[in-house]
C-alpha cells in the first residue's frame, strides 16, 4: 500500500502539469485558428503585400503572376493566411509558452531568461524586413536580367503565384531565422556549454559555417548569399561582444562576494 500511495503522489503533479500543458496548446491553437481567420478575411491584401517586391523589380506596367492548376490560388491564398496568422499570434503562443516554462524557474533564471524571450520576435523581425524591403527586390532584379532571347527565342519570366509564395516564404524564414544566432550563442554561454575563447578561437570555422548556410538557405544568386553573409557575421561578432560584457560582470560580482565574505 505505501508503494501505492508513493505512486500516486508521485503522479499527481505530473497530471497536473499535464494538463496546465495541454490546457496552453489549446489557447495556442485557438490564438492561430483566429488570426487564421483573420488572416484569410484579408488575404488579399496580404497577397498583394508580398507581391510589391516583384512588381517593382519588373518594368512599369509590365509583368504577371500566373497558376497553371484551377486550385492554384485557392491554396495559395490559404498558405499565405497561415504563415500571417502564424506571424500575427506568435505573440500569445509565446507568452502561453513561457507562462507554462516561468514556474519551473527560479527568480534569476527569469530575469535571464525574459531578455532573450523579448528579443526573438524583434531580431526575426529585423532579420524579416531585411528580406523584403532589400534582399528580395535586389534578388528578383538580379533573376529578371535573365529576360531576353536565345536562338531568336524569346526568354519571359512568368512565374507562378505558388513558386513565387514558396520563394518569399523561403526568404523571410531563413533571415528571420538567421537573425535568431545571438539569441543561440547567448544561451549557450549564459548555460556554460561554450564560452566565448571557444567561439573566438573557432571564429574562421564560424565564418565557413555562415557562408555555406547562407549559401544553402537562400537562393542560388550571390546577391542574397552576400546579404545573408555580412548581418550574421555582424551579429556573431556582437554576440562576442555581449559575452565580454556578460563574463565581466560576473566576475565584478564574483569578487564583490569574495571580498564581503572575506570581511564578515
């Protein structure tokens, strides 16, 4: 009977953790079923938003989108109010998230864990307008100069509205994504899994590493490669900046403690 009664004590945090955890998805999936519906209302408009990119890298009153399958679109504007809907309540799905996680923690593992909570949506954000409002009308621009003749033939572009979503989605995620690095590598270092001589002395490894996946995750055009390139390089070397600052204070603080316990 003990063993039993152990048993059970032991599974009733378990179950309620269990269901504080599912009653947050629930809110989560309910926050993206609404934006989704939001979303679709004004897909439209949505749509024509991320079309501005290569409108303007085509001449003035030239160039088209086009859907060779009767669904095409359908789907497409279907996509686009879920990748919106997504963006739109990340907010809420974030802070369920970290609500269910913040119990669990002490008061110093919140106040070092909020900044980089705080910090993600801002630095996909930035990593996201940098897509759109530089790197993907420069990439069209660069894709469009291809237009022209071969063989007294013709060379159109007319992609359609399903490849065209597909590459801008491609676009904002990996920038967005990729501006994420610092919010990696400061957890990492505040954790203690690597500390920043290591990244100093890996930084040429470090530079490989960001080039290749630039050149993996964006298109096939040296353009956006570049553009990709520099900003993380920019933020890995700030993000060695950060952990100096971070690896000073805790030593002020670590000899502060020494010298008032040396004193009492």
């Amino acid at each position: 009977m003990a063993v039993i009664k152990d048993i059970d004590e032991s599974q009733a945090p378990l179950l309620d953790h269990l269901i504080e955890l599912r009653g947050r998805l629930v809110r989560c999936v309910l926050a993206l079923a609404l934006a989704f519906g939001v979303c679709l209302y004004f897909a439209d408009p949505i749509l024509g938003f991320l079309i501005q990119p290569l409108k303007n890298a085509f001449p003035v009153g030239e160039g088209q989108l086009i859907f060779t399958k009767l669904y095409e679109v359908f789907f497409v504007e279907l996509k686009v109010a879920l990748f919106a809907g997504f963006c739109l309540s990340f907010p809420i799905i974030a802070n369920q998230l970290w609500a269910f996680i913040a119990p669990g923690l002490y008061a110093k593992e919140k106040r070092a864990f909020l900044p980089f909570l705080l910090a993600t949506p801002i630095l996909f954000g930035m990593g996201a307008a940098l897509a759109y409002y530089v790197v993907m009308p420069t990439a069209f621009r660069w894709f469009l100069g291809f237009e022209g003749t071969a063989g007294g033939m013709e060379i159109q572009a007319l992609p359609t509205a399903n490849e065209y979503l597909g590459l801008v989605m491609q676009f904002i995620l990996a920038f967005g994504m990729s501006f994420l690095l610092p919010v990696l590598l400061l957890l990492l270092h505040r954790a203690g899994l690597v500390t920043r001589d290591q990244l100093v002395s890996a930084r040429r490894y470090v530079i490989v590493l960001i080039v290749a996946l630039a050149a993996i995750i964006t298109p096939p055009d040296p353009g956006s490669q570049l553009l990709l390139a520099v900003p993380l390089l920019l933020l890995f070397e700030g993000s060695l900046v950060l952990m100096r600052l971070t690896d000073r204070r805790r030593r002020t603080n670590s000899d502060g403690a020494d010298e008032a316990q040396s004193a009492s």
